[in-house]
C-alpha cells in the first residue's frame, strides 16, 4: 500500500452522500443478496452525534462507515465498515477502522466499539477488537458485540 494517500473526509456536499450510500448500499447490502432494503434516509445518519465518514484513496471514495457518539458514554461506536469490492483484502478496510478511531480519540472517546456481524469478527479481531458486551439493547443472534481501548499511541 505505499504510494498511496488516504483521507477520511465527513460526509456533507451532495456528492459526497451519494459516494457514502452508494458504498454502503452495494456492499452491506446488494452484495449479500439484500436488494431493495437498503434506506438512504435513515435518520441516524444525519444525526448531530453520529459522523458519517469517506474513506478517499488518491481522490476516489473506496470506503464508507459511520462513527457515532453518544452524548453521556465515553466509547464511539463504529458503524458498518465498507469497502468497495474491487478495493477489499488490500488493507483499505484496516485504514479506514484506523482513521475512524483516531477520529473518534481526537474527539475524547477511550472506547471504540461495535457489533460486528458474525462473519467480520475476525477482522474485528485482528484490528485488536475484544468480546465485550456494552450495550445489552444492541444484543443480535447476528452478531458479536465488541470493543478496543483507544490509546494514545
């Protein structure tokens, strides 16, 4: 991966949201044989907590997931990593983990966590994400529920 520049940018400008759903919506979604699920208006996405952000490599939007806080915890919750396909198993998805949560410590979290769907918890893994039951309303037989200590490393 060298020669290449990174940048998570926060989704605002129109161009910028259609990048973020068209990701989310192929991947998370088309990708597993949800077609037509997918909600390009769900609220939480223009929640003032919660941080829709763009992976751009050398000026391409590749990848897309959201950071939401929550106003009275210290962890950030890392939403939906996505990756466009023709970029996946390159390490973009890694990258993109990694700038959210420097992003998330810049903003005081100590916490990063998530619900990794069963099938991603070994990327969760190697990214140094842990078992850890934090929050018993976001439970799903679908997934495992996560966490890493942000440092200041």
């Amino acid at each position: 991966m060298t020669d290449q520049e990174y940048s998570l940018v926060r989704v605002e400008s129109e161009d910028q949201w259609h990048a973020y759903h068209e990701i989310r919506r192929q991947v998370l979604y088309e990708d597993r044989g949800h077609f037509g699920k997918y909600n390009p208006n769900h609220p939480d996405d223009r929640d003032a907590n919660n941080h829709p952000v763009l992976l751009v490599l050398d000026g391409e939007p590749i990848g897309a997931m959201r950071v939401d806080f929550v106003p009275e915890c210290d962890y950030a919750i890392m939403r939906t990593v996505a990756i466009r396909k023709e970029h996946q198993r390159h390490g973009h998805g890694t990258a993109l983990l990694s700038m959210a949560e420097d992003h998330a410590r810049v903003c005081g979290r100590a916490l990063a966590v998530t619900v990794s769907g069963n099938w991603a918890v070994p990327f969760y893994e190697k990214c140094g994400y842990e078992p850890y039951e934090w929050d018993a309303s976001q439970m799903s037989e679908h997934g495992t529920q996560m966490r890493r200590l942000l440092t200041n490393t």
